[in-house]
C-alpha cells in the first residue's frame, strides 16, 4: 500500500505544480538571419561545412540561424564577410582570425573572418580550415549580438584558443556559455519584439 500512496502523492503534486518534461521547459527556439559575403573565394563545399559548423554552435543554444545569400533583408539581420586578408588595425595581431567592429554604445551588423589567416592558424589547432571557419563566424557574430568586450574564458567566445576549444570543435560540442546564450536570446527576442510594435 505505501508504493500506491507515493504514486497517488506524486500525481498530486504533478497536478498542483503544473511540472512538464524537461524537453517542454526548452525555450522556444529563436532565429537569426545572416547574409554570407565570401570575397575570399572560399571552395564551396568548404563553404557550406564552414557555415553548417556555425549553424551548429548556435543550434546547441536552441538559435537558429538562416543563411542567405542575397536579399530580402528582415530586420536584425547581420552580415559576415570573409575576407582573404585583415583588415583595420586591431587586426594587426596576427593571431587575430576576425573582427566584429562596434562600440560599447553602439553594435555593429556586420562582422568580418580572415580567410588566409584562418587557413594557416587551423592547422596549428588541429582543425580543418572549415571547421574553424565556421567557428570563427560563430565567434565573430557573437560579438554582434553580445554586450560590447564579450570574450569569455571557456567556450566559442574564448578571445585565445587553445586546444580544449579545439577538441570541443572537433567534437560539435563547442557553443556559448548558459548567460551568454541568454542575452543573446534576450537580444533577439526585443529585436523581434520591436519588429511587432512597429
């Protein structure tokens, strides 16, 4: 009789707390749209791994993002050209692999990966030159949609790789960190909310 008294008082509590499956409490899933500019002449089935690896760090935060290549444009959409060489001159350093230009008053849209130096640094972590691309413009549009400095000390917003973040790569394991993940949810969802209010 005691086995039936704890199913009957764990039903009940079930009912009073309005409990759901872990799966249920998921957040609803969010999107972004990104216009993808290669004027580094990347090989397209590179491309396309680069850019499904990218999908992939967003997708572990319940984000998707949406490649496209030419307009429309929606609302908040951002912008991730490939260049073959740096530019401006924080990209100096050469272990720079990209840039996401902005302020702390005022985010940018667009943001920028180094092809030449990803190809010569992927080699060093370990990585085919796609997997760290993807992660690069994974990287690089968390800038865009973090607060202004959002390096962090673990994950794809690392600010210097080592090779956890390689293995983590290798792995599709690596995405952002459970806050980092939040704002960037929370900065999608008043951008959408904005969009409705208008």
């Amino acid at each position: 009789m005691g086995w039936k008294c704890w199913i009957a008082g764990l039903t009940l509590w079930v009912g009073v707390t309005g409990w759901e499956p872990a799966a249920a409490q998921t957040p609803a899933r969010l999107a972004v749209q990104v216009f993808l500019q290669d004027d580094a002449g990347v090989p397209a089935d590179a491309l396309e791994q680069a850019k499904d690896a990218a999908t992939r760090v967003f997708a572990l935060s319940n984000i998707d993002l949406r490649w496209i290549g030419h307009g429309p444009y929606q609302p908040c959409s951002l912008t991730v050209r490939i260049m073959a060489a740096p530019i401006g001159t924080i990209s100096r350093n050469r272990l720079v692999l990209g840039m996401a230009p902005g302020t702390r008053e005022a985010r940018a849209i667009i943001a920028f990966a180094f092809y030449e130096r990803i190809h010569y640094y992927a080699a060093d972590l370990g990585l085919n030159d796609s997997q760290l691309l993807g992660h690069v413009m994974a990287h690089e549009l968390g800038h865009l949609l973090l607060p202004y400095g959002g390096h962090s000390l673990t994950g794809v917003m690392r600010g210097a790789w080592d090779g956890t973040q390689a293995n983590q790569a290798t792995l599709g394991l690596l995405t952002f960190a459970t806050a980092e993940a939040a704002l960037i949810r929370d900065r999608l969802s008043a951008c959408v909310s904005r969009i409705a209010r208008e």
